[in-house]
C-alpha cells in the first residue's frame, strides 16, 4: 500500500480514543491545582517540623514563644534548612522538566492533547504517592526531591498547563481568547483557595497525613478524566514519534524563522515580561510560608491557610476585573493597573509585622493576576494554529526556567537577608515588576499587528 512507503516520520491520522463524555480541560486545571495547593505549603511546614524536631527547636509550638526568639540561632537554621530543601527539590524539578516540557507540548500538536493531558496526571499522582510515603514512614527529606523529578519525567504541571492552553487555543477565537484564558486560571485560583482553606484547618485537626490521601484521591480522579472523559481538541490527531529532535525543533523555529503572520520580536520580549512575573509571583510565594511561621508574624497552620487562600483569590477577582475594565481600557493597560498593585503588594509584605498588615498586601494583589492570562493570549495569536502546542511548551519552558530563578534567587536571598531586613526580597521582587511594565508599553507602542486589539469599539 502507499502508506507503507510512506518515510517513517511522516504523521498517521491516529483513530479517535473513544471517550465516555467530551468534558472541557477546566475541570482537570481545577483537581490538579486543588491537589497541589493542598500539597505545598503543608509539605513546607513538614519540613519546618521535620528539621525543627531534629534540631530541638519549638518556638512556633506557641505563638507567644515565637515572637521572643527573634535572635534565636536555630530558629534561623529551620527557615535556611527548609528554604533550602524547597530549592533544591525545585530545582530537580526544573532541571528535568526543562527537556520533557519542551518535548511533549510540541508532540501534543501532532498527537492531540489527551496524552499530555494522561501523562502530566500520572505524574502528579506519582509525586503524591512519593509524598505520603516521606509522610507515613518518616523517610529522609530527600524523598521530596525524588518525588519531584518522577512528576518532571511526565510532565509536571506545567505539562498539563501547556496542553491546557493550547487546547483552549484550539477552540477559543481571537475576541475571546483572552477572557478564555483568564477564565482558566481562574480554576487555578478558585482551587488554591478552596484547598487553602481546607489545608491549613485539617492539619491542624488530624496533622499531616489525611490532606495528603485527598490529594491522592484527587489525582487518582483527575487521571481517569483525562483519560476518558476530556473532549479532545485537535480535530485530526496523528501518530508521531516522540523521542525526536523535530519536537524541539518547532520551538526553536517559533523565534527564528520568519513569518508574516507573527513577530519575533515580539514572541521574545513577551516571553520575557512573561518570565519576570512569573519568577516574581512563585519566588514570593515560595518563602511567604516561611516568613509568616517565623518571627514577628508566627502565624499558626490554621493563619497560614488563610493568608494562602488569600493569595490564591487574585485568580477570581482578576477575572472579574478583566471583564469589567476590558469594556474601557484595552489590555495592555489592564496588564499595566495589574502590574502596580502587583508592585503595592509586595512593597507591603516587605514591611508587614502584624498580621492586619500581611493581609493588607494580600488585599492589594486583587487584579495581579490579569497580567499573564493576557500575554498568554497575544502570543497565541503570534503563532498559526498548528503551532499552539509548541508555543504554550515554550511557554512551560520559560515557566520552568523562571521557578528555578525564583526559587535560585528568592529562597537564597531571604536567608542572606534575614539579619538586616527580612522583607527585602519582596521590595527586590517589586522593583523586578517594573520591567514587564516597561516591555508592555514598549511593545504596545509598536504593535504591527491590528488584531491584538481584540476587543472593538460596541456600536
């Protein structure tokens, strides 16, 4: 037959996978991130427990013990040892995921969505697993990192995010791609604070363990929805093989081969305002956890839920402030107004010493999160529709790439600095923001491109 003569690497049309409903990808953004919210900030405060217990430390026991240790040498050797232990499990991450990002979000353009979908799933159930078992048997800290590089091997989150966003893509038009978008991570957000609340309550009534097995149970739930029951996006999925250099290739012609339908220019400095507030977002959040256990806040785990649900809520507020500031202002200028409260925000953190303070700069970050759902969705319309899947994988790419910055910078910057002003990385994390701001400006200044303003004038 002409197709056995076809050479090796030419796409197949692949059959459908037949499926029990044709579900949308909200749902799998929603259990993935509800899990892994529920995971965080409790496996911070295991490693706190665990490094406090080994060093014979019990100032956080009492919230009245805590404030007196503000110059205790082994409360500050907890907040390096598990500050460390968050980098370096980041890290790991990073490192693997940085190859397997790339790789499987350019093959989900020929291959469809649903594997990535499958394949990210897995990996997060593995590095739950791998958790309960650090839990459970008390294992060495170490374990953690593991965890995290299985989860890398198959994806990670960012994995499931690129297949997310490329399936919206799929289906989204041009006027409405960025509210899509938006609407997504807003499932992030509606996740990370539902999980939040639920955290930081259960690990104070039954300890560590319990949120753990739900988060499994989640994963477990999430997997078999991606499996059989998300609608798959890609109308013409085709087989293609996925250990080649062809998939990497795509994303490197993204910024270099010319094309009349998208900028290179634009593609590179979008990616890199795009970098900088994402680095700024997770390194802030990587050490808010330790800053609100340790002195002069000592917040307790039930505190800690809250201030973590009200770091998850921008993701809804934003949304709806999109939505209502798109009617009168184009978005470059609603990505701008995100960006200074992002900036008042952290400049409040820096010098919150009570706890009305520290939610007074969460309160400020209410439209912070308008920024990237926007530049997310100007890139998608930089890129032809075969090419979504390579785009939101470069996007993982510089996500991943900007974790490691985040966790590099922030989580060896704030034990360096906790002698002099232990706030300084969220005032270094502001000053960082203005260069997204700049960018943002510089290139809607010089926009070739008439349909990056999606939303027309109402009649």
């Amino acid at each position: 037959m002409e197709e056995d003569a076809s050479p090796p690497d030419r796409p197949r049309a692949r059959p459908a996978v037949a499926v029990l409903c044709r579900g949308p990808v909200e749902p799998l953004v929603f259990l993935a991130n509800f899990a892994l919210v529920l995971q965080g900030p409790l496996t911070t405060q295991y490693l706190w427990h665990r490094f406090s217990t080994d060093l014979g430390y019990n100032g956080t026991r009492h919230r009245a013990d805590c404030s007196n240790h503000s110059a205790d040498p082994t409360m500050q050797e907890v907040e390096t040892l598990t500050s460390h232990w968050t980098l370096y499990a980041n890290v790991g991450g990073f490192l693997v995921g940085l190859f397997t990002s790339t790789l499987l979000g350019a093959w989900s353009d020929n291959v469809g969505r649903r594997p990535l979908l499958v394949l990210s799933s897995l990996g997060l159930l593995v590095q739950a697993v791998v958790s309960i078992f650090v839990v459970q048997l008390e294992l060495h800290v170490g374990y953690f990192v593991l965890g995290r590089i299985l989860c890398a091997l198959l994806g990670d989150f960012n994995g499931l995010l690129a297949a997310s966003f490329a399936s919206v893509a799929d289906i989204s038009t041009s006027h409405n791609r960025t509210f899509r978008m938006a609407l997504l991570e807003a499932c992030i957000g509606v996740a990370g604070m539902l999980a939040s609340l639920l955290g930081g309550h259960w690990l104070r009534a039954q300890g560590y363990a319990n949120p753990f097995w739900l988060a499994l149970a989640l994963l477990i739930v999430m997997a078999l929805y991606a499996a059989f029951c998300f609608g798959e996006t890609m109308k013409e999925p085709k087989s293609t093989r996925l250990f080649t250099l062809r998939h990497h290739r795509s994303i490197v012609q993204l910024y270099v081969a010319p094309a009349p339908e998208k900028s290179r220019k634009h593609l590179a400095l979008y990616s890199l305002a795009i970098f900088v507030v994402i680095t700024v977002h997770f390194g802030a959040q990587d050490i808010l956890t330790i800053y609100e256990l340790s002195t002069p806040l000592c917040w307790d785990s039930q505190l800690i839920g809250y201030g973590s649900a009200a770091q998850h809520l921008p993701y809804l507020t934003s949304l709806l402030g999109l939505r209502l500031l798109q009617y009168c202002l184009t978005d470059a200028w609603v990505a701008e107004i995100g960006l200074a409260f992002n900036i008042l925000g952290l400049v409040v953190f820096a010098f919150a010493t009570t706890t009305p303070l520290m939610f007074t700069g969460y309160g400020l970050l209410f439209l912070s999160l308008v920024i990237t759902p926007i530049m997310r969705a100007k890139l998608s319309r930089l890129v032809s529709t075969s090419e979504q899947g390579a785009l939101f994988s470069a996007v993982a790419c510089v996500n991943s790439l900007a974790m490691l910055m985040a966790s590099g910078i922030f989580n060896s910057l704030y034990p360096a600095t906790l002698n002099f002003m232990k706030g300084f990385p969220f005032l270094l994390g502001a000053g960082l923001l203005f260069i997204p701001a700049v960018l943002i400006g510089i290139l809607e200044k010089t926009n070739p491109h008439p349909e990056f303003q999606q939303f027309p004038q109402s009649p």
